[in-house]
C-alpha cells in the first residue's frame, strides 16, 4: 500500500482492494450492524449444524480479560422514572508490539515482550434514554492516579500511584486496571470495555472498506531524526485504510501544535467518519465477504466477560445504533501543561470537573438536554431533617479563584434554617470541584441524602454514592459560591468549550496541519 492513497472517486463500491463491489446490489433483509469496528463482530448467526459450529468458533476467536483489576467500583447509576440506565464502554487502543504483525506495523524489536500501553482511551457514554452519547477522550501522557491493581492471572499486586502516565495503567495487569483508573478518575461506574491492538486496526480498516479523513493541506508525519507516523496525505479527503489509517490514529507530529491533544482530535474526525461509512454504505449480503470481516472482528477485539460473545456484541450494537449520529458529541478531557514536556498534562480542575460531572449525571454534552427524562427518587426513606447529620465541605476554590470565605459555615447556616440541625462544616480542607454534590456511603442513606439535595434545591442527578465519605457529605462546588439555595442556572448547559467539541453529523471536519509538516 501506496502512502499517497488518493481520495475515492464518486460512485466507487465499498471496496477497491479486490474485494468486490458491493455498491450497487439489493439488501437481503440481513440483520447487519452499522456502528463501529469496535463492534463490527456481530454479524453472523447460525442456526443448527455447520451454522452452530461457525458460531461457536467466532466466539473462540474473541480474546476476554476481566472488567476491573481494582479494589472497588463506583455503582451503577440509579434507573430514571422509565427503568432505563446509562451505558459506559471504554474503548483502548494498545500499543502492544508482542506480535509479528504488531511489530511489523510499528516500534522496534527491543519493544518486543514490554507491557503495553493504552495509547487510546476513550469513554463512551450512552444516555439512560439512548437518544444522545457522549465521548470522552484521555491524551495518552496526561498524569492521573492509577489504583491498586492486581493481575488476574499470577496474582501479582501493583500498589497505588498518586501521579502517573494514563496509558501506564495497561501494563499493570491488564485493561481492566485502565478501567480501575478511569472509575477512580470520574467516579463513573463502567460497564464494559473494548481493545484493539495495531493489527487490528489495520484489519479492520481494510475491512469496512476505507474511511473518509481530510487534511487542510498536504501533510507528512516525518521528522529528519525519524519521528512520525509516516502518515502522507495530499490536502482534501482521502479514504484511508489498512496500514494509513493507522499511521492516521497514530500521528501526533503533523497535526495542530505537534501534541497528543492534537492526535485525539484527529482520532475522533476518524471515529466519527467510520460511523457515517457504516450508517450510509453497508450493505453486507455477500455470505464470503461477510465470513470475512465477522472474522476480522472477532479476532481484532480483546473485551470484557461481560461482552464476551457475538450475540452479547451483536445485543450492544442495537443498543448503540439507537443514537442518532446528529446527538454523537466528540470530546477531550480538557487539561492544562505539567511540566517543560508539552504532552505531560493533568486534568483541568473546573472544565474537567465540569465534563466529568455532565457525564456521570447523564447531561447531553450537546446542549439538548430536552430529552432528558425524569429523575429516579430513590425508595428510601429519609429520617427527619433534625435527627440527620451532614457535612459540608468548602469545595468552591478552582484553578483562577481561592475558595469563597466560610462558604461551608454559610451552606450549613442555610441546612439549619431548614431543620437539619445536626448540620455541621467539616474541617477537613475541600479540594476544589466546578459542581456541587451531595454524597453518601450506601444505600440506607441514599434517601437522606436525597433529602438534603431537595432542601436546598441541587438537582438529584448530582446525589450518588461515594467510597470516600462515611456519612451523608455535601461539598459546595465552585457553581455555588454565594447564596442559602442552589442557583438553578448553575447546572452546565453543554460541555465546555476547552473540551474541543466534535459533533458525530460534521461531515466538512479538517485536521489543521502543523507548520514544517507540509509537502
């Protein structure tokens, strides 16, 4: 394959590698799945017979780990007023060279037998109602504790790290450490995962038959010391795939300002891309080809034992198909430099707070909130305001402002008034959170502290459940920084803007290109 892939002419089928041109033959009433190559698996059902068989064998072909190597796990969110509840998946990327056909495509022999790292890491988020869904990207280098984990397999213990490189957490165990740190990082339950090393990738970019990218002008990722993906393009749109599309996810020097933030916008042009490729074009009736990418997929996929078959992926991707590519809204976590290195970065206490936040309440990032369906009021009972004992933290300090002054004292002024005379300031100094919540440590205090919320008018969504606290905790967020009731315009309205939003229906999306990478 040819670097300088040029883009598909009008009217070409889905593939031009000698697979066949599928464009223009009649659907068959297949059952297809037209979501992402994450989830690409689900596309053969046999019946008795060979049919089980082949079944059977795609099922062998997917590669399982646990969940969470973890201590712990947030809960999952409570069902709204319908019964339904929100969907989280992490999706990884691995940089994993501990194949032949990993190796070939990337790093040296001296990488050969090292952990892996998650290079991708991208939590995707589907609304209780499955009308909206959210994605939350995590730059590779950005510095964040990782938790205790042990590996399932020898038992080995990894201690706890108060600041390390995200994709580190791969090579402690396993994905389900990724998992472990994501949920101590958002405090947001996760349902499932997804991995993919570099070969598959490849595979399954030949797979789906090219997908759609663009660059404002000609780009190269290379550098005269040998750095880069490789990745040549002439400026416009060109249809990647196979080994390009990975040197696409993969580029880092030729995009933007040279960073990993750059790269992550690049990843979600193409991830988007991909999901309008399969929505509009796939039309698999060819039994052969059909074979083939069940095939692909299965074998590219490592996943959780939860999803660990094809008919529980084929089952998650109606679930995802269910979202219209209008409300799929793209994002990065925002964060801020840490050290002389660009591409050491932490997490952005307010914006990052703010999007974390929008997420574990099942918020639209897209400012469309109106389908948003109604608050679960939790069975409960909550004891009487006076016998009810809560904590309240001064939270309110962000990166460009100090804590306002006595805004715990005032907060329990507030709770006192209205009956909850046990109320207290907790003296323990409140690290900074762009909003306000109401936590609690288990369920026999999930009313109470329902109860608290309500009092003072903070919307339930931001009352959950926390391995931090040992009774019912408020702790007042930079969104409340004066005033005895919650202001019902705190609640943020869409993500923010340093989260570099990337609507799933932008079909005109081009990657800038960085000075000194043209050609």
């Amino acid at each position: 394959m040819t670097l300088d892939a040029q883009p598909r002419p009008a009217g070409r089928g889905r593939h031009d590698d000698g697979h066949g041109d599928t464009s223009g033959r009649p659907r068959r009433g297949r059952r297809i799945l037209r979501w992402s190559a994450f989830t690409l698996a689900a596309l053969m059902f046999g019946g008795a017979g060979a049919g089980y068989l082949y079944y059977e064998h795609l099922n062998a072909n997917i590669t399982k780990a646990r969940l969470n190597l973890g201590d712990s796990t947030p809960p999952k969110a409570a069902p709204n007023a319908a019964g339904q509840t929100p969907l989280n998946i992490l999706l990884l990327g691995s940089d994993s060279r501990n194949t032949a056909a990993d190796l070939k495509l990337g790093g040296s022999r001296a990488d050969v037998g090292r952990p892996p790292l998650a290079d991708v890491q991208m939590l995707l988020h589907v609304s209780a109602d499955r009308g909206n869904m959210s994605v939350v990207s995590l730059p590779r280098d950005t510095m964040i504790p990782i938790p205790r984990c042990t590996d399932p397999d020898g038992g080995k213990v990894y201690g706890a790290l108060d600041l390390a490189m995200a994709n580190e957490s791969l090579g402690r165990g396993g994905p389900g450490c990724t998992v472990a740190t994501w949920e101590k990082l958002t405090g947001i339950h996760i349902d499932h995962f997804m991995m993919v090393d570099f070969s598959g990738v490849v595979s399954m970019a030949d797979a789906i038959g090219g997908v759609p990218v663009c660059v404002k002008q000609n780009v190269w990722s290379h550098t005269s010391e040998g750095h880069g993906s490789g990745l040549k393009l002439k400026a416009g749109t060109t249809y990647v795939k196979g080994k390009q599309a990975l040197q696409w996810l993969r580029t880092r020097y030729g995009f933007e300002d040279g960073t990993d933030i750059g790269r992550t916008h690049a990843q979600h042009m193409y991830m988007n891309a991909m999901v309008r490729q399969l929505r509009e074009n796939a039309t698999l009736d060819n039994p052969t080809e059909m074979r083939r990418l069940a095939e692909t997929a299965t074998k590219a996929l490592t996943v959780d034992e939860g999803l660990g078959t094809v008919r529980k992926l084929y089952d998650l991707s109606t679930e995802l198909q269910k979202v219209p590519t209008e409300r799929i809204t793209m994002t990065t976590l925002p964060t801020v430099q840490w050290s002389q290195d660009r591409n050491r970065l932490v997490p952005a206490t307010e914006d990052a707070g703010q999007l974390i936040a929008m997420v574990r309440t099942d918020t639209p990032l897209d400012g469309k909130a109106g389908r948003q369906l109604t608050e679960q009021v939790s069975d409960d009972p909550a004891a009487p305001a006076g016998a009810l004992a809560v904590r309240v933290r001064n939270g309110t300090g962000t990166s460009t402002k100090a804590p306002a002054l006595r805004r715990g004292d005032a907060v329990v002024r507030a709770l006192r008034d209205k009956g909850f005379t046990k109320a207290a300031a907790d003296a323990t100094p409140g690290t900074g959170t762009t909003t306000t919540t109401v936590l609690y440590p288990s369920h026999r205090l999930e009313g109470d502290a329902q109860a608290v919320a309500k009092a003072l008018g903070i919307p339930l969504t931001q009352v959950r459940t926390s391995p931090d606290v040992t009774g019912v905790t408020l702790t007042v967020g930079a969104d409340w920084r004066t005033g005895g009731t919650y202001p019902k315009s705190a609640a943020p309205a869409e993500a923010p803007e340093s989260a570099a939003v990337l609507n799933g229906g932008k079909t005109d999306a081009c990657m800038p290109v960085q000075p000194g990478f043209t050609w």
